[in-house]
C-alpha cells in the first residue's frame, strides 16, 4: 500500500512530536552502490522520507550542486531503469521508508507514462516529484497512477498565491513539497517567517502533509524550518558532502559523513524543544 | 482527423498544437506563464498596442522589408521563380528583432524592468540588447560558453548596447544550456524579470506570442506578392532552429491550402552520423523547455546535443508548432549538411550580392531542388532572414582562409 506507506512516515513523525526528515539524493553519483549505501546511511541515522534523484540532462530548476550530481550519475551511465532497479535493491530490506522518485519529465515521458508506472510501483517506489509536470500537464499521469496508489507530489512554492492553491491541491496526494523560496535547489536561504503562511494555506487546502525544501542546510535552519511544517527537505547539503568523492575521499568517508549530517538534521527537527 | 480549414485555430486553451505545445514548467513559474497570456490577450485587443509595433516597425525596424526577385539566382537553377523576403535588412540584421519589439513592450505593459533572454548566435541577444537600450531597461543576456567564443562580434555588440553577458558552464554551454540557465534566473527573479525568449518555443503562450510577431513576414510577403505576381507563391520555405521564421512566414499561409511550406532543418555531419540539430527529420516526441515537441534524445530521454555550423540553429527541439504541422502533414521539411550550407552561402554571395546568414543559407541550399521539381511557372519564396556578417569569420575559418 505505497501512499499508506507515505502516511504512515508522517503519522508517526507526528505521533514523535516532529516534523519528518526527507532527504534528497541523486541516484547513481557518483555510482549505483555509493546510492544505495547512502540510502541505508540516511534511513539507519533517521531520515523519514527519501526523495531518489533520477538524472536528467537538462534540469531547469536545480543549481550548480545538484546540477553536477545529475552530470556524474549521466556520465556513470545512469538511466531511469537502474534508478527503479535501485529502488528495488533498497525496498528488499527496508519495507517502511516512503521512497520519492524526484526527476523531469522527459525520460518517463519516453518510457511512456503507463509503462513508467507499473515498473516504478513494483520497484516499490511510493510516489514521484516531476518538477516539470504542473497541474496542468499531469492527467496522463495521474491516469497512468491510479491502478497502483503511486502519489502524485506536487509542489507548492512563493508564487503560488490562494487561488492557485486549490488547483495545486486539486488532485494531489501524498504530500506537498513547499518550495520555501524563488530560485534554484541550493540557492537561496529560506527564512521561515516568510514562507509560514504560504506553508499553512497549503496544509488547510490540501489537507495534506507539508514539507519545506530548497536551501536547507543546517541543523539550524532545519530546526527553524520544523516548527513551520510537517517536513523537511534537505538535498544540496547531501548531494554536496556526496560530491567529495571526486576529490578523493572514499566511500566509507561519505557514507559517515552523511550519517552524521542526517543525525545532526534529524535531532533538530523535534517540535517540543529537545534541542533549543 | 479532418484538420482543414483549422490550421489557424492553435493553439487551443491548454495551449496545444494537437499533440503537442503545452506548458511544462515548474510550480513557480506557472502563475508567470499565466498572467503573461491574460497580458497578451489584453494586448491583443488593444489597439494602442497594436499602433506602437506598427510605428517601431516601420521607422525602427524599417519595415517592410522588401519582396526581392532573384533573378539570377532563378536562371543559375532554371525552375521556378525565386523570391527572397529580405528580412536580413531589418535593424540588426535578421527577424529576430520583429520578435523582441512584441516582447518587450509586453514587458513594459506588465511593469517589468528587467529583461533576460538566451541566445545562441546571439542574434536575439543583439535584438533583445538594441530594443532594451531603446526603452531603458536591464537586459540580461544567457549565452553558451562555447557560443561566446565563437560569436564573438555578436558578444562585444550586446556589451555595447548595455547588456550583461552570463556565459553558461553548465551542461555543454551551448543554446539549450542558456535557456536552462535564463530559466533558473526566472524563477529566481520572478517579481522583477520578464523572460525573452528568442523562438517559437518554450512554454505556452510563448509559441504563440512569437509567431504572431513573427507573422508580420508572411503578411507581408502575401501582399508584396499579390501586387507583384497578382497570385499566391505556390511554395515558401524558411530554415527552421526553433522554427520562429519560418512560422512567420508560413502562418499567414497555413490556410491557403495550394502553397507548400517547407521548412529546412539542419543537418549538421548528416542526421545518420548522429551530429546534427534536425530534430523533426532525427528526433522523437519528448518535454523540454516547457513544451512538448520533438527532441533530440537518447533511449533514456536524455536531451543530446545538437550540432550544426550555425549556431542559431544549433538547438536539439523544435516549436511545438512545427512538430503539429509536420505530423499533420500540412508542412514538408528537408535537411541541410554543413558543408551544403556554406556552399549555398556562396553561391548567394556570387549570384545575387546578398552575403546571407548561415542559417538561411541552409534553405538557400534546398531551393534549387525545390525550384527544378517545380517548373518556371510556379513561384518560391524563401525568407532570407539574417544577414552574414556575423558569419564571415567563422565562414572563413570553415574554409581555410586566414583573415
Ligand atoms: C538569422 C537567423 N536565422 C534563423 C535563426 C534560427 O531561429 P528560428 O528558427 O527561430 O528562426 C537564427 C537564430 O539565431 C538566426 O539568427
């Protein structure tokens, strides 16, 4: 049952008094095992969702770190069959994290749409991001979903004004991804005070649980993120600690260090202080 | 499907050409898209507005450009009558600026101060640059890195004229990567920056808008020939990058069912060596840049680069519009090498002393055949859409000749 799986994770988040860690990686980079290391790192130290990179060539709405990410997994030969094979690889041990395909619309476009998500629900992938699918252009989608409860995700961002709401909400599930600024993955710096009422309009539209993402970073910021929404998003900090291993460190260097960062995230994401 | 008689209702309200158009954009720049076509929609009706672009074309652009019989040109191939529409007379030199006068003064209408588009020859960053420093605004221009180095006339004029240049690292720093690149910058700058973008693709209502202003060459070219011949062309050809000259030629045509339109894409080494930018005669359907359209793309739907000696038709889509007239089979469209472009571009040099683009010298290079198949009592005309200036340097490196 993937959306239960999706519901579960945020459920028990809130059952914990927290918001949920979901954490962002580009599959294959800088190759397949390294990913599926990383994945039972980010689970092991208490990510509650993982979002799963798929590459793309062209990835209009990502910055530089991630845009490198997608470049080293291309050039290891990465295609979105070996992302759906690693999905599998991962859901052979773990049977509760909601894994999130997040990637562009172009090579699932290709596979074709049904095709697609027949692979990906038996991969045990539990629901997509497709940045360049807005409302409007995911019917096909959302039809291709609908035998296999995969979540369509959608994303909510600074633009999206009241009215605007409804239609992202209309035929959503899953969860909403707030993007907490305007601007590429990595860039900007959100600040919570901001975003707290786009981030509520959103949860009272949708009725679905909230995640805040783009420019998260620090435990800090997680922290201040947290008491805002009902999840949040860390990529850029991941993909770049990632990133190290094309200056030389090896894998076991990086798998550590993404453990711990997942730790140092994780215990700031507590609602009820904990950690102040 | 019968589709005649309904090739001038596309787009349809989800801004789709048949199967193809739409509006594949991030979250963040739908309610842009959105209020930019209740803009144009109001632009449309206002005939202010309308009064303005007629002014600056004529006194700024110095339109209309003139309907030019090639005469020698016609002899040297001896079928039907060749006619340039000389849109390389325009101000800076080619088509694109028909384009960036419409968006600009969009950009005006909706406040915005800021104005950013990509380029590949930099052609439309010239425009974009000229039609900025006219009106005062901030224009930001994205440009392939790989493009800076090779156009670098174009790259020193835009600087004169004011613009900012972001060379583009990403990807290959080619025109695709600039787009990506003036994309990112949008939803970054959304409250400030409107997006200009330089042809008939992207998102809706960018096919659209763009054509329309485009339209003015075949409106143009249908008049001029009417007084001329006292008849339509029986066929009008365009090179095709994204395709935004050649819609403008062939839109003002599409219902006229008798007049073939055929557009050229480029070639490259050849579509079977894999390096060429003809993304309809070697592509498939995919989304790229905000619409669905054909693409080249490997098995994975991985966006391969193009390849062509000119680069502004150095770019692996197509405007959606196209991919909808070509499946539909109202428009025809033929391939150019490299090798047959730059020997088009001097045979046009030597007949007619008219030094063309490389990129409509690729459909300079089709015409003969299309001009024989036809017989000398049929009429062709071709858009000879930019001039060649800004080619003679790379022109003479491709032919061995040290300046
Ligand atoms: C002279 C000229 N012709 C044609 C093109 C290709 O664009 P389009 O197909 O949109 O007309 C360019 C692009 O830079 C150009 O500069």
């Amino acid at each position: 049952m993937p959306v239960s799986r999706i519901s579960a994770a945020f459920d028990k988040a809130r059952s914990d008094g927290r918001s949920a860690l979901v954490s962002y990686v580009m599959a294959g980079d800088p190759d397949l095992e390294t990913s599926y290391q990383v994945l039972n790192a980010l689970v092991d130290n208490g990510a509650d969702v993982i979002e799963l990179g798929a590459p793309f060539t062209d990835p209009m709405a990502d910055g530089p770190s991630i845009q490198r990410a997608g470049q080293r997994s291309l050039k290891a030969g990465t295609t979105l069959k070996d992302v759906l094979a690693l999905a599998k690889r991962f859901r052979e041990t773990n049977q509760t994290t909601p894994l999130i395909l997040m990637g562009y619309a172009n090579p699932v476009h290709l596979m074709g749409y049904e095709t697609f998500a027949g692979a990906a629900s038996d991969a045990g992938i539990d629901g997509t991001i497709i940045v360049d699918l807005p409302p409007e252009e995911d019917m096909p989608l959302r039809e291709a979903y609908a035998p296999y409860e995969l979540a369509v995700i959608r994303l909510a961002t600074p633009t999206t004004h009241e009215a605007r709401m409804k239609t992202v909400a209309d035929g959503a599930s899953g969860f909403l991804y707030y993007v907490s600024v305007t601007g590429v993955t990595g860039a900007k710096k959100p600040v919570a005070s901001d975003i707290a009422p786009g981030v509520q309009s959103a949860q009272r539209i949708s009725g679905l649980p909230v995640c805040v993402g783009f420019g998260i970073k620090t435990g800090e910021q997680a922290r201040e993120m947290a008491a805002i929404s009902d999840g949040v998003v860390v990529g850029s900090a991941f993909v770049d600690i990632i990133s190290e291993m094309e200056q030389g460190k090896s894998r076991e260097e990086i798998v550590e260090s993404v453990a711990r960062l997942t730790r140092e995230l994780s215990s700031g994401l507590n609602r009820n202080g904990g950690v102040a | 499907m019968d589709l005649r008689n309904t090739w001038d209702k596309w787009p349809d309200a989800n801004g789709r050409f048949g199967e193809f158009g739409g509006r594949y954009v991030a979250e963040t720049l739908m309610p842009l898209i959105l209020d930019l076509e209740k803009e144009y929609r109001a632009a449309q009706k206002d005939p202010e507005f309308q009064a303005q672009m007629d002014d600056l074309w004529k006194h700024y652009v110095g339109r209309p450009s003139p309907l030019y019989f090639a005469e020698r040109l016609t002899d040297h191939f001896g079928g039907a009558k060749i006619y340039f529409k000389r849109d390389e007379l325009n101000h800076t030199g080619a088509h694109k600026i028909n384009n960036c006068l419409g968006q600009v003064l969009l950009a005006m209408r909706m406040g915005k101060k800021r104005i950013i588009a990509e380029t590949g020859a930099g052609q439309h960053g010239v425009a974009t640059a000229t039609v900025c420093a006219r009106f005062g605004l901030q224009c930001v221009v994205f440009m392939g890195a790989t493009d800076v180095e090779r156009q670098k006339p174009n790259v020193f004029r835009m600087r004169l004229l004011g613009a900012e240049i972001v060379p583009v690292e990403s990807g290959t720093g080619t025109l695709k990567d600039a787009m990506n690149e003036a994309l990112r910058d949008w939803v970054t700058n959304v409250d400030d920056t409107f997006y200009c973008i330089g042809t008939a693709a992207g998102p809706h209502p960018y096919p659209e808008l763009v054509r329309d202003f485009q339209s003015i060459i075949g409106r143009e070219a249908k008049e001029q020939m009417l007084e001329r011949e006292g008849r339509l062309p029986d066929a009008v050809m365009a090179c095709i990058g994204g395709g935004s000259n050649a819609i403008g030629l062939f839109h003002p045509f599409v219902e006229d069912e008798g007049v073939r339109l055929i557009g050229v894409e480029a070639s490259g080494h050849g579509v079977e060596t894999g390096m060429h930018a003809a993304a309809l005669n070697g592509g498939k359907p995919g989304i790229l840049h905000g619409n669905r359209t054909y693409l080249l793309q490997d098995d994975d739907g991985q966006i391969i680069d193009a390849h062509s000696i000119s680069a502004g038709l150095d770019y692996p889509g197509i405007g959606p519009e196209h991919a909808f007239l070509r499946d539909s089979g109202r428009a025809e469209y033929l391939t150019c090498t490299d090798d047959e472009a730059l020997e088009a571009f001097q045979l046009c040099t030597r007949l007619e002393g008219i030094i063309p683009a490389l990129e409509p010298s690729h459909a300079l290079a089709r015409i003969g055949e299309v001009a024989k198949e036809m017989g000398p009592d049929q009429i062709i005309i071709m858009n000879l859409c930019g001039r060649g200036d800004k080619d003679i340097f790379s022109v003479a490196g491709h032919l061995g000749i040290d300046m």
